[in-house]
C-alpha cells in the first residue's frame, strides 16, 4: 500500500483558512488535553488521489480501497473508535507533531472549517460510527498540468514527467517524490496520472452529498474530469448548496470557468502567485505573466461584482494569494510585495505565505553568499512594506499578521550562521542544470551570478 508522502503540495494545502489558526490552535489544544482525541475529518471529511483515499491529505496512509468501500470500511472505524477513546491513531501523527510545535495543524483548519458549515445549517458535527456521506471533500484527481515549477515534481505535473523522462539524471533532484519519479523513468508510462472511472463514478455520488468542495491539481481548471464534475453539480441544481474551494495557478481562467465557480453557494480562489514579470517564468515555468495578470483582473472583477456589500473575508467570493516562497521567488520578494498589495487595494485579496522545503535544494534557508544577502534584504524591506500598510489600515492588519511571522521567522533563520554546504551545492548544480534545459538564465532574471 502507497504511503503519503509530504512535499510542497502537501503543505499547499495547509494554507487554507488559517486567518485565525493560531486562536483555533489554543482551543483546540485546550480541547485536546480532554479525554477524547477528535479530529472532523473521519466522520467528515474524504480526500482522493490518483492513487488512494483517505479522510484528509494529512493523513500518513492512503487506502486503495474504492471511496465507499473506504467509508464503510474496518480501517475509518478504527480511527474514530482510537478518537473517541482519546489516542491518537499513528496515521495521524503529522497533525499531533505541527500542534506540538506550536504550528496550525489541517486538524484545526478543517474544525474551523467544519463548525463554520455547522453555523450555516449545512452540517451537524458527529460522533457516531455509522456511515455517512463525508461533506467536506479535497480532490486532487489528475497532475495534469500546464506549469512545470521548479518547485514542484512529476507526480503533481505531468509536464515536469515528461522532462524527467527525457532527461531522467533529474531524478536526484526528486527526494520526497521519489517513487512516483522513478515509476515514470522505469515504465516510460505516460506521466499523466487520473483517477478511474469506477472511482470518479463513485466520487460523483458522493460530493452530490457534500457541502464543501476542493479541488487542487495539477491545474484543476484544465482536466476536464473536474468542469465535467462543477457542471455535472450545477445542472442538478446542487451547487448552490455547496461551497467551492479551488487553487489554481491562473493560467487558464476565463469568463466561463469564472462562470461555472460563481454557480456555488461560496467559492474560495487560492491564486498561486509565487513572483512577478519574468521571475515567475522562470520559477514557475510555462507562465505567461501578462497572461497571469489578465486573468488576476477577471478574477478580481468577479470578486467585486459578487461582493458589493461584504467585507474582504465574508463574501460569497473570497480571493487568497498563495505564495510558495523558495530560494528562487524570495530573491524578488519586495516586487511581488507590491504586485500584491495593488491585488489588495482593488479587489482586497488576502495573503498567504508558506516557505518551500521540497525539494530541499529549494529551502532558501540553505541560500549563501549574494543569493542570501539579497534574501535578506528583500524579506527584511518586505516586511516593512506589509507594516506599514497594516498601520494604516485596520481590516489589513486583521489578516496579514501571519505573514508578517512567516516572514520574521524566516529573516530569523536567514540571519542566523547555520548554513549547509551541500545543500546550497545542490541548488547550485539544479539552478544550472535546468537552466541549461529550458534555456534560462538565472543570471539574467536576478541580476547576478550563483558563484558570487
Ligand atoms: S488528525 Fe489530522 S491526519 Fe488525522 S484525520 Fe484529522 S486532519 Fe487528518
């Protein structure tokens, strides 16, 4: 059976909802000390890959067990009976380990989640171990993708299979995906994974049940299993009982897709956005920028032609930015600092920031010489930026404090002396080698050479 491995989109998914988590995470610290472990997401939640189901991407098994057959199955049971008697299960221990560190765990982002449904009526929190529908759902059905980023990896963009199997001495590079990687160099299978018929079959069944979907990829916009899925909803009528979540990188949004999301009863947008101009070409390979900020404009326009009367978090749109800081986008971080807080000023965005530490060449803590210097510098000026505006501006300052401690931590780190010779080597070595592939030049994007 497939083990879950974490890696960037793992934490991907951590970032939603977490305005308030460091509240939710004394209560539910608090709620935890007493006799019961309880976490929603067995009795509540599903999640479905290309390869396993499991009650949420956290969870360190995935069953290869059909969605239904899962549901009602001995090992779910298992979980809630070691829930409800105050364990908790081993397949759990990643969300015990993040609380124990102090970090908002997808326990408390899914609770909040939860009571936030059970406030509208459209769920009622349960104990019981029969079955049920889950109603909050995470679909990641396909790596079908039009990126290839270079912090992602081959089994969450086929376009990035298809340049390991052409190349495959990128395997190295491919740690905490390691598996998937190699499946594709040793088969030449197509590097484009998608669930079965069979199990999309029964996933239909069940998110007419649920309350909450979301949708990550690849790219969710460009596979057809999940527009077929958001109409299949909608001309049943169903999706405005529903609240949509989708990440998606903007490439490919348009007037009609836009269309379909503003059918449900909510719609969540996380845009990835990890750089600006041409650092985000060439981090986030396959980008067209002006494309990227056409298409942030349609989705803004949509927010606020939705919004007219609520607030930045409250409205039946609400439009978050994501982004993925690694060794390459801190390098500009200023830059797109500012991008973001015009997204804020017109159509009131919110930010999310998380630090990439997969692949590990990537964790800019392992940055030396120039490249950390500038990194220093760009975090330390960007958080003067993000102070400043939150002076003045009290609904700005109600959300942006966690990025504002992501980034102190990291100019912590970046300030500190504890440096890694082999990893800072090996992003050397990566930065080069793509380079050399895709016909880049670090150079020219930042400015100056690695070997400064
Ligand atoms: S405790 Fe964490 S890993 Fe376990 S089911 Fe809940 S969210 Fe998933």
């Amino acid at each position: 059976m497939p083990l879950l491995k974490l890696s960037n989109q793992h934490y991907l998914t951590l970032k939603a909802l977490n305005i308030f988590g460091a509240f939710f995470l004394i209560k539910y610290s608090m709620e935890k000390s007493n006799k019961e472990y309880y976490c929603v997401m067995p009795w509540h939640g599903a999640f479905y890959t290309t390869v396993g189901t499991a009650p949420c991407c956290s969870f360190s098994h995935l069953s290869e067990e059909k969605p239904i057959t899962f549901l009602k199955g001995e090992e779910l049971a298992e979980i809630k009976r070691s829930m409800l008697n105050g364990r908790v299960p081993k397949q759990c221990q990643y969300c015990d380990d993040q609380e124990k560190r102090g970090v908002n765990s997808t326990r408390i982002t899914y609770q909040r989640l939860a009571e936030s449904l059970e406030k509208r009526n459209q769920i009622t929190i349960r104990r019981d171990l029969d079955f049920n529908y889950p109603e909050i759902l995470e679909m990641r059905l396909s790596n079908l993708c039009n990126m290839a980023c270079r912090i992602c990896s081959p089994n969450w963009s086929n376009k990035l299979g298809k340049e390991l199997q052409q190349n495959p001495n990128l395997l190295k590079y491919y740690k905490a995906d390691r598996q998937a990687a190699e499946l594709i160099i040793k088969n030449s299978v197509d590097p484009l994974f998608q669930v079965n018929d069979e199990t999309l079959a029964e996933i239909y069944t069940i998110a007419e049940h649920a309350k909450h979907l979301f949708f990550t990829g690849g790219e969710p916009t460009i596979h057809k299993q999940v527009i077929d899925l958001l109409d299949h909803l909608i001309e049943l009528g169903l999706a405005g009982e529903k609240s949509l979540q989708i990440n998606t990188n903007c490439l490919a949004i348009n007037p009609q897709i836009l269309k379909r999301f503003s059918s449900f009863l909510r719609t969540m947008i996380s845009v990835s956005i990890d750089g600006i101009g041409a650092v985000a070409e060439y981090q986030r390979y396959g980008t067209k920028w002006q494309q990227i900020d056409d298409n942030l404009k349609l989705i803004g326009d949509m927010k606020n032609l939705k919004n007219q009367d609520f607030n930045v978090y409250d409205g039946p749109v609400s439009v978050d930015m994501h982004l993925a800081l690694s060794s390459y986008t801190v390098l500009d971080l200023y830059n797109t600092m500012e991008y973001y807080l015009k997204l804020y000023d017109e159509y009131k965005f919110t930010l999310t920031i998380n630090t990439v530490l997969f692949p590990s060449q990537l964790n800019l803590k392992y940055l030396q010489g120039e490249a950390r210097r500038r990194a220093k510098s760009q975090v330390f000026f960007s958080i003067d930026l993000l102070k400043k505006r939150a002076a003045e501006d009290f609904v700005f300052a109600r959300f942006i404090g966690n990025s504002i401690n992501q980034l102190e931590n990291i100019l912590i780190s970046l300030e500190s002396n504890d440096l890694n010779g082999y990893e800072y080597d090996q992003f050397v070595k990566y930065t080069l080698n793509m380079d050399e592939l895709r016909d880049q030049s670090f150079e020219s994007v930042f400015g100056f050479n690695l070997k400064n």
